[in-house]
C-alpha cells in the first residue's frame, strides 16, 4: 500500500522560505506515469493545487505561485520537496503532498505550517 | 483552464441518498474529474475518477454506496444509505495542460 508522509518546520517566520519534504513508501517514486504534487488547505477554505512534478522531473506550477515555488525530487531517497519562498501569513495552511495518475488517488495525512513571527 | 463549481452545503437524512454535483465550465464539458472526501479533520481521501460517459473507476476501499454519473458538463456523486461517517466535505479535481483545479467543495451533513 502506498504512503506519503510529509515532514518540515510547523513555524515559519514571515518572509522566510518554507520547505518541505515528502517521502513515499510502499512504491517508486520514480515509477512512470506519475506526478507527484503538492496541494494546501488554508484553515475553513477548501483545496488550492501549488504545483507537481513528473518522474521524469519536469515541473509544473500553479500561476498564482509560481514565482514562489520550487519542487524538486530525490529518486534516491524516494523523496519530492516543497520550498515556498517570501512567505506571508497567507500561506498558513496544511500542507499535503500526493501522487498524481492525472487526478489524485493517494494523499499524504498533511501537516500545519504556520507562518508567524 | 476549467473551473468546477459545487454547491457550498447539502444535507440529507440517515439512510436516505443525496447526490451531489460538480459542474465543468464552458468549453470543458467532457473532461474527467475525481471525487475526494473530507472528514473533519482528516486528510481528504480519494473516491472515485469520473468520466463525461458516466463510467467510474473508485478508490480502494470505498462502499458501493458511493457511485458516480454525468450529465453534460455535470458529474454527479450520489451516496445511498447514508452513515454519520457520510458527513463530510466533498470536493471534485479536474486537470488540464499539467494544471490541475479543484472545486470549492460541498459540506454535506446527515441529520
């Protein structure tokens, strides 16, 4: 059965970066036909999309965020990574990584970031 | 790039069925979507991927109670018998030019 588990700071000061880290167990991340993506959940608001990666790493953002966003991937430690960048209390949220076949079909549990000083 | 628009609340009573809705905006009528559930809580789980036919392939796990159908541009979630574990939010995700979208989600209480 396939897992993801994020993993990162829960705090974050304002207008530093937060980063985070995804690892998935139970299957390759370097499996083809997958993206693997990063979705957040504001406290009360619904699903916002932030962007994915391919296996073959190829990187595709939400436009909203892009000028923020970094994902990146590390096949050998069958880990992907999240670093937002000039963070505000915006970006306060939970913070869930995924696997991708086109839709989602497997979700990390998440976890709070906090942006605060 | 599509938009998905669900209604923001929908109730029913238990044993009973409802089906929610998930509209695809203009231009995007064919496209498939999935079903996820949120339990309060919880991290959303997925259910099901949907296609304009009306066929669907669900998640691992999940009841025959829960089906799906499309009409046009809607794509429907209908869950029969409905349990107190049924009250959650349910949000429908579509794709399009490695971008992917998300509707504001439905919160569904079973009284």
């Amino acid at each position: 059965q396939l897992q993801l588990q994020e993993s990162g700071p829960g705090l974050v000061k304002p207008s530093e970066t937060l980063s985070l880290t995804c690892t998935v167990s139970g299957g390759s991340i370097s499996s083809s036909s997958y993206y693997w993506g990063w979705i957040r959940q504001p406290p009360g608001k619904g699903l916002e999309w932030i962007g994915s990666i391919y296996y073959s790493g190829s990187t595709y953002y939400n436009p909203s965020l892009k000028s923020r966003v970094t994902i990146s991937v590390d096949t050998s430690k069958n880990q992907f990574s999240l670093k937002l960048s000039s963070v505000t209390a915006a970006d306060t949220a939970v913070y869930y990584c995924a696997r991708e076949p086109s839709y989602v079909d497997y979700w990390g549990q998440g976890t709070l970031v906090t942006v605060s000083s | 790039q599509p938009v998905l628009t669900q209604s923001s609340s929908a109730s029913a009573s238990l044993g009973s069925s409802v089906k929610l809705t998930c509209t695809l905006s203009s231009g995007h009528s064919s496209y498939i979507i999935a079903w996820h559930q949120q339990q309060p809580g919880k991290a959303p789980r997925y259910l099901m991927k949907l296609e304009g036919s009306g066929g669907y392939n669900k998640g691992s796990g999940v009841p025959d109670r829960f089906s799906g159908s499309s009409s046009g541009a809607d794509r429907y979630l209908t869950i029969s018998n409905l349990q107190s574990e049924d009250e959650a939010d349910y949000y429908c995700e579509t794709w399009d030019s490695n971008t992917w979208v998300f509707g504001g989600g439905t919160k569904l209480t079973v009284l």
